[in-house]
C-alpha cells in the first residue's frame, strides 16, 4: 500500500495514503463516492493492518465543507469506519487526547492538516477546503484548543498533500472571499490571459496556523500536487476521483 508517513516515534503516527495501481479503486478510502463498498473496506483494512490498529479504532467525520469539529473520546471509536452514515454529522475537524484512536480526513485536492502536542497529549485533522480556509476553521479550531489550555506553540502541524496554485484556478467568487480574510494576499495571482486567479490553499491554512500561535517552523507541508501527481487523486481533473486518507494516531 502506497502511503506517506510524516511521524512515527514511540508516541505518534501520522500519515497520508496515496493512488496505489496495485489496490481496489487504486486504494480509494472514501465510503460515500466509491464503486463498491468492499473495495474501501478492504483498503481501510489493509491500512488498519499497517498501522497495528483495528480499524474499530479509526473514525471519520461526514464532511460537508464547514468550519464545525469535533472532539473525541474512546466511546466515539469506530465511527465512520465501515459506513459513512456512522461518521459524525456536518464534521470538518476531529482532535482527542486519548490514546489509541485513529483521526481521518478524506481529501481529493483539499488540504489535509495534521496536528499534534506531545508535551499535553492532544492531536487532531483538519479537513480544509477552500470553503472550510475561507470559513476559518483551521484557526477556529486551534482558537477552541488554547481555551481548553493547549498553548499554540507547542504543537507541531503536519499540511499534506493537496492541490497546488497552479491547478487551483479559480473566478471572481472564490478570490473575493479568499481577499476578505485579509491576509491571503501573497497567495494568490492574476492570469491575465485567461481571467482567473490562481491561489495557494496550502500557504493560505499556514498562515492561518502562524496567525494561531503555531511557530513557523513547527509547520511542515508536502508540496505534491494532487492533480499533477501520478499518486494523486484529484478532483479538479475527475469528479469521480478516489480519496486519500490522512490519519494520525496517539500511541497507546
């Protein structure tokens, strides 16, 4: 199974699986768009497996594109893994800090935010797509942390990979409601010849981290582009394209 490790140590694993020729669906991981329900489980099995996790320690969040998130406990274990309708509702973002459980995301070009403080023993995933960047909630989230106590600069955030400036092309409605954040500015180019505006998700949610309180260089970020990328999936190009799986976990 193709796969990106980003951490692994004695106490945290995060990571994100990548378009595998070799797997059903070319190991799609998202139960609401696949051809055939087995075929995920199956993929999701064989990552459980990888991981040395059952997969009834994973859960997932129905995405909606929002700003919503959620947190959770060992009781939520196994939601969203073998069916989409058990996944948490209107759920961008997942962040526990109890051991053993798997947080996911799904993407197919947005932006995959891993985070995680070992010094308090929190992680999390963000889901943000230029709908949930423009809604703020990777900076929700981190705002909603530090008034459980989790002090910004000691988290280190993992930003995988997604849908470069380039191939992010967009009109006049998405860059005005990327404009109005105020501070996405240098992430985002006019191309004269053909109308559009090209932005960077990707840099536009580090900033928001840096905003936050994440120290700069506690950010990491996998530039692959998932349109350009033969191990990407990418909606831009297919409307029918797999999911990758970002995940994280805490170790027991």
């Amino acid at each position: 199974m193709k796969m990106k490790i980003y951490q692994d140590d004695s106490r945290m694993m995060a990571g994100m699986t990548m378009k595998d020729a070799a797997r059903p669906e070319e190991n799609h991981m998202g139960l609401h768009s696949c051809k055939r329900t087995e075929d995920v489980l199956e993929n999701r099995r064989a990552l459980a497996d990888k991981l040395g996790a059952p997969l009834d320690t994973f859960v997932f969040g129905r995405q909606t594109h929002s700003a919503n998130f959620r947190r959770v406990s060992k009781e939520d274990a196994g939601s969203g893994a073998d069916g989409a309708r058990d996944a948490f509702p209107n759920t961008d973002a997942l962040y526990t800090t109890e051991p053993g459980i798997v947080l996911c995301t799904l993407t197919a070009d947005c932006v995959p935010v891993l985070f995680w403080n070992e010094r308090d023993g929190v992680i999390g995933v963000i889901h943000s797509g230029w709908q949930g960047t423009v809604k703020e909630i990777t900076p929700k989230l981190f705002d909603r942390l530090a008034e459980e106590g989790f002090d910004p600069r000691n988290f280190r955030v993992q930003i995988g990979a997604a849908l470069s400036q380039e191939k992010f092309e967009v009109d006049r409605d998405v860059f005005d409601r990327f404009q109005a954040l105020g501070y996405a500015d240098d992430f985002i180019r006019f191309n004269e010849e053909t109308g559009k505006w090209h932005i960077d998700n990707q840099k536009t949610v580090e900033r928001q981290l840096i905003r936050a309180g994440v120290p700069a260089e506690r950010i990491s970020a996998d530039r692959t582009c998932t349109f350009e990328s033969p191990d990407g999936f990418s909606y831009r190009e297919d409307k029918k394209a797999g999911r990758h799986l970002s995940f994280i976990q805490m170790k027991n």
